[in-house]
C-alpha cells in the first residue's frame, strides 16, 4: 500500500500513523503541564529563572524519551520524575 502522505502503513486493520502524531502528542503535554511543572519548580528552588531553566530541561528530556514514554503504562509518572530529577540537580547546582 502506498503512503500518500497520511502516514506510515502499519500492519493490515490498524490506521496509519502520521509522522507528527508524536510531537503533537508532546506539544500539547507540554502545554497542559507546563504551569504546574513551573509552580512546582518555584516552590522548591524559590527563584523564577532557576524554575524556568529546571523545567525547560525538564521538557528537553521529555521530548527525548517521548517515543518510548507514548508507549508505557506510565507517562505522566516518568515525565514528573525527570522533572523532580531536573530540580534536583539546580537544588544541588552552587
């Protein structure tokens, strides 16, 4: 079956995949978490731009692993745990 840019074919019944699904996926994660990642970020390492940076990097993780975190049971609990992970290291940061 020819792809006639809607995607690539998967197997015979399943609907083709486009090749944006995923980044669209994360853009609109990131979008809905972004405030809550930032308020929680504040919180901990009191300062608006230390937030800023941990959760940017926080998001950059995210948008690596992103693929592989579409197909796990547990997205919202990885993506929460490279955030902490990510305040962490500014909390420890001189």
């Amino acid at each position: 079956m020819a792809d006639r840019g809607t995607g690539t074919p998967g197997p015979p019944g399943t609907p083709a995949r486009r090749p944006d699904a995923e980044l669209l996926a994360y853009r609109a994660f990131r979008l809905g978490r972004r405030a809550d990642y930032l308020r929680f970020a504040r919180a901990r390492l009191g300062s608006d731009t230390a937030a800023a940076e941990a959760v940017e990097r926080a998001f950059e993780l995210i948008r690596d692993e992103w693929p592989g975190m579409l197909r796990t049971a547990h997205l919202e609990r990885s993506a929460w745990t490279l955030l902490v992970r990510c305040v962490r290291a500014y909390e420890d940061a001189p």
